[in-house]
C-alpha cells in the first residue's frame, strides 16, 4: 500500500502538471462517480491538488467538486504527456483526467469518488485523520494525545491507525518499531511518556524525508548513497540478519486485520511468543 510519504510525492507531481490547467477530457469506471455527470468538468480549471494522509484530492473550479481516491493495496496514479502509450493497461483504469499537455491516470484505486466540498468536510475517513505525519507542522501533540487514547492497542495496530497520526502504513509501523527498539505487540500502556513521543517524531521525520525525495522509488530508512537497492532495517527481510545485533529477523501477522510484521526478536522483544 502506498504509504503517506508516496501519496504525497504523487500530489505534487500532479500539482505540477495539472494546477491552473483546465480540463479536457475526464473518463472513469466507477458506476457511482459516473452516475454524478463528471462530463460537467470539461471546461473547469483544476484548482489544486492535495495529499492528506495517505488520501489524495483533486479540487475543480468553479463547481468546488472534488476527487477523492485511495489507492490501498492496488492502486498508483501515472502522468503521461498527451499520445505517450501507458505503462499499465487501459482496463484497469480508475479514473482519467485529461488537460492540454498531460494525461494523468490512476489505476486500480478501490476509493474513487466525486465529492462535494460540504461532503468532503463530514467524510468519514478524512474527517477524522490524525496529523499529517509528512506536513513540516505537524501536531505530535495531538497525534500523542490520540495514541494515549489507545492505551490497550499494540503500538503496530496503533501506528498504523490513520486517526493517530495520518501516512504511517506497514513499512514505516515496522521500521519506527526496530529505530526505537519497541516489541510491535508491546501495548500502548507499557510504553513510557518519552518512548511514546520517540516513536511518533521518528515515523514523522521518516515520512517527511522520503516525501522530499526526487525519485519514486520504496521508503528507505537506512542512512546511505541514493541506489541502494537494501536500505530498510527489517521490513522484508525474514531470516536474515538484523543489521544490529546479527540474529534473525522474523515475521508474523498483527492484530485484527493480520498485517505482516517483521521485527527483530533480540533487540526489540519476543513479539506474539511473548507474555
């Protein structure tokens, strides 16, 4: 899944070709967003482009629509330059938004919806995000406030809950576990004040840096030259060494929904086998 970090990357690729350009041409799969008449968008000027969290929003003027998608476990957002062949097939198209010079297309994405500015603000998932973990002011404060608030959560499953602190997902959960040197099944109430703090302002600074970067490839989190192609701590690397204290790296779901966890049993705790 595209975690915040990406989305955000995206948003400003798009801003940079589609802001201020107005639209030409507009196709979508989805029933319910072609049910509204998107053709009513020919004409209107996209006004911006925006990430919250792991969301991605494109506002029109002057109707003040607004399309949202979330690209969960499936879904990317390409920009090709007008006649250029796409890189995935046309079938699996989501949504395309046409304006002079660039052809933006986003594919596979199970959110997509065309949303009115009113719906927008009581929208249930973006209504109660947490901070933006990639904003440069982002609100620890708040996002510790609302990880205190689930005192009886395994910090993972409170990690990647996007009413805490909005971008964290499953590479970042696992790599600000092992970076703090926190068992990931650990519940929230055994975690001192500090460590709790530690651990939001590393996914946060994580997050931010990887949005800065000038390529699209994975989140990385170990320091090293750009191109290194093994840059993460533990995430997808079951058996092989920790690159701290040597032993075996393991792996095992979490929590309700089973999110695949890797986790170094030495320097960060028994994990699932513990007490």
């Amino acid at each position: 899944m595209p975690e915040g970090d990406t989305i955000h990357r995206a948003a400003r690729t798009l801003a940079a070709a589609l802001e201020g350009e107005r639209v030409t041409a507009f196709e979508t799969r989805v029933a319910a967003v072609r049910a509204l008449g998107p053709q009513r968008l020919l004409g209107q000027t996209v006004e911006r482009v925006e990430a919250r969290g792991k969301h991605l929003l494109i506002g029109f003027d002057p109707s003040q629509l607004v399309l949202h998608t979330h690209m969960r476990m499936t879904g990317s957002w390409h920009l090709y330059r007008s006649g250029e062949r796409w890189r995935k097939p046309a079938h699996r198209l989501t949504v395309r938004l046409d304006v002079e010079d660039w052809v933006a297309v986003c594919f596979s994405a199970p959110v997509c919806e065309l949303l009115s500015a009113a719906q927008i603000e009581r929208h249930p998932a973006l209504s109660s995000l947490g901070p933006d973990a990639v904003d440069k002011r982002v609100d620890l404060a708040e996002a510790r406030r609302r990880l205190d608030e689930r005192e009886d959560w395994t910090i993972g499953e409170a990690l990647l809950d996007q009413r805490v602190l909005a971008g964290v997902g499953n590479v970042y959960k696992c790599e600000v576990c092992f970076l703090s040197e926190v068992d990931p099944w650990a519940r929230v109430e055994t975690l001192e004040g500090a460590l709790r703090d530690t651990l939001l302002a590393t996914a946060a600074r994580l997050l931010r840096r990887n949005a800065g970067a000038g390529d699209s490839r994975r989140v990385t989190t170990v320091e090293g030259p750009p191109g290194g192609a093994d840059r993460l701590h533990v995430y997808g690397r079951a058996r092989r060494p920790c690159r701290r204290c040597g032993n075996s790296i393991r792996v095992a779901p979490l929590g309700e929904q089973g999110r695949i966890t890797y986790w170094c049993p030495t320097c960060q705790g028994p994990g699932p086998a513990g007490p």
